[in-house]
C-alpha cells in the first residue's frame, strides 16, 4: 500500500518505520529536515512538500503537535490533494472540535477519515505496540485498520468521529489522576513510618492497585520499573500532561461533564510544568510531596 506519513517526530518517526517493516511503500513529510533524513534512514521516500507526499496515496496518517495544525495540514494541503476516495488516519491528540471538523471537510471532498489517537509512549511507538481508539464510521474503521495493525498492540474502535478523541481524553485525565494519589498515597506512608518497598507490596495486592502504582511506581527504587529510578528522564513529559489534561477540561466544559478531580489535576501539572518541570516524567509529581 502507498501511505503518506506527516509528522516524523518522536512518535511518528517510529510509527513510519514500522510501516515500512510491514512492507508499505511510505512516503514522509515533515518540516524538520533532521526528522526527514531519519525518516529516509529508516526506508520512507522523502518530500519537501505535503501535496507531494500525499500524490497518489491510499492512506494519509498524520502525527502532528495539535489541532490547529492538523486542521491547517489537512485543509490546505491533504484534501483535494490525495487522490479521491483515499483514507485519511490522524493520530495526533487534539481537541474533539477540531477532529470533528476536519474530519467532515473530508467526508464532504469525498474522502474517508478517522481520528486514532494512541495510548502507549515513544517506546511503543518504536516497538509497534500503541493502543489505537479510533473514531469513525465503521466502513472507514474497517480500512484503518490494517495500516494501523503494524503499528500496534491493540486496535479499538470507539465509536464514530471524534470518539477516539473522547476516549484518549478521558483515559489520560483518569492516569493524572490516580498518578497523583500514587505519589500521595507513597509519600504519606514513608512520612507516617511504612517502608515504601512494604506500602507497594500490601497496597498493589489491594485495593489501591492501579496502573501508575502497579506498573510505574513514582518513587525511586521502589515498586516497578519507571523513570523514577532514572531522575525521572525519559517517560511520558509532564507538559504532554499537561496538554492531555487541558484538552480534557475544554471538553469537559462543552459536554457540561464535572470533573473536580480532573481541575484539580490539571492545576497540579500546570504549577509543575511553570516551574520549569515540562520535560521531566509526570510521576515526578512525587518530587513535590
Ligand atoms: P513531536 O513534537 O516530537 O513531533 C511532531 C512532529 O510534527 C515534529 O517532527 C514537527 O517537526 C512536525 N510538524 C509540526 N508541524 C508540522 C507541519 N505543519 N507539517 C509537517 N510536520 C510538522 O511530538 P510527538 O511526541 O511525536 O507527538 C505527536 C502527537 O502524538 C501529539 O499530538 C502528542 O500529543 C501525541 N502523543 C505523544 C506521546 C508521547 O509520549 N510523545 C504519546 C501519546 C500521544
């Protein structure tokens, strides 16, 4: 297949790599000259241009910052410029009024289109193992997803536009949070005199367990495997937080949902993030505790 492939960064970059392993003829674009030179590396035909990466392909999949330039990339540049009928596959993480609009511009030239944002870091990306949601009808589900099977653990639809926005929002408002009552929950015991190493072994056989504890404990040396024991490098960057977080306040304010926790949480990061955190892992909220 001929897939067309915008947005070669941290993620993307793996992501067309694997699609080139699975045997697709990919074709890259991104304004990062270094982003496109690892991108040949890695087996795609390079572009100087968007209209020229998308000339006759069957798929378009995007990975762009945000949703003002996915609408920007696709209004100018995709629509009525891939060839009529092709699908288009974004998987950034944007906001549900963009992805909505954009998607039925598409529809309205013609085209096919579904909103796939990913669960899963850089590490995913690389190793082909994200979770794609994905918004759509289900005739356009059924043409995504085997380009995104390469690329993937796990591929759900969620249901039609705009809900594999819905999903990712919610599934990352709900990680802030139980991530911040993690950090609580071991910062208290270690304060009140419990081993931390013993709290993590009582508490992740009970009901505290949840992902951030069981499976990325915040604190360092204690618990699974995470950043933690690394200075809290590498991960998931608390400005990425941060993003997910204020992209699910706004929709929670469109959809009239309360979301104290979710407020509550988004303060947290902000405050964290101003104070020149933005790069560091979003458990190091344990640091502030
Ligand atoms: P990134 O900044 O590393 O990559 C974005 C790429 O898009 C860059 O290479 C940039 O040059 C390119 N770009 C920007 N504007 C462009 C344009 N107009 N045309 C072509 N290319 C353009 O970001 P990332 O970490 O790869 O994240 C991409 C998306 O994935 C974001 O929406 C992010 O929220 C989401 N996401 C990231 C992670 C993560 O752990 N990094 C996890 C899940 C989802």
């Amino acid at each position: 297949m001929k897939i067309a492939f915008i947005g070669l960064g941290n993620m993307g970059g793996g992501m067309a790599a694997n699609l080139v392993r699975a045997g697709h003829e990919v074709h890259a674009f991104d304004l990062s000259p270094e982003a496109l030179s690892k991108a040949a590396e890695n087996g795609c035909a390079t572009h100087s241009a968007v209209p020229d990466a998308v000339a006759g392909a069957d798929a378009v999949v995007t990975m762009l910052p945000n949703g003002g330039i996915v609408k920007a990339v696709y209004t100018a540049d995709v629509i009525g410029k891939a060839p009529a009928g092709a699908l288009f596959i974004d998987c950034s993480t944007i906001d549900l009024a963009t992805a909505r609009e954009v998607t039925q511009a598409a529809i309205d030239a013609g085209y096919d289109m579904v909103d796939a944002p990913v669960s899963g870091g850089i590490a995913a990306a690389n190793g082909g193992t994200l979770t794609f949601m994905v918004g759509g009808s289900e005739a356009a589900f059924d043409k995504a997803r085997p380009v995104l099977e390469p690329m993937a653990k796990a591929v759900i639809r969620a249901g039609d536009s705009g809900a594999g926005q819905v999903a990712k929002m919610c599934n990352n408002m709900l990680l802030a949070i139980h991530m911040i009552g993690t950090c609580e929950a071991l910062a208290l015991a270690d304060k009140a005199g419990l081993d931390p190493q013993t709290f993590y072994e009582i508490s992740s056989k009970s009901t505290g367990y949840c992902w951030s504890l069981n499976d990325y404990t915040p604190a360092p040396g204690v618990g699974a495997a995470s950043p933690a024991d690394n200075g809290y490098a590498g991960g998931f960057a608390s400005a990425l937080m941060l993003k997910d977080l204020r992209l699910a306040m706004g929709g929670a304010e469109t959809a009239g949902a309360s979301v104290p926790l979710g407020e509550h949480a988004a303060k947290i990061y902000e405050a964290f993030v101003e104070a020149g955190n933005g790069g560091k892992d979003f458990g190091a909220i344990f640091t502030t505790l």
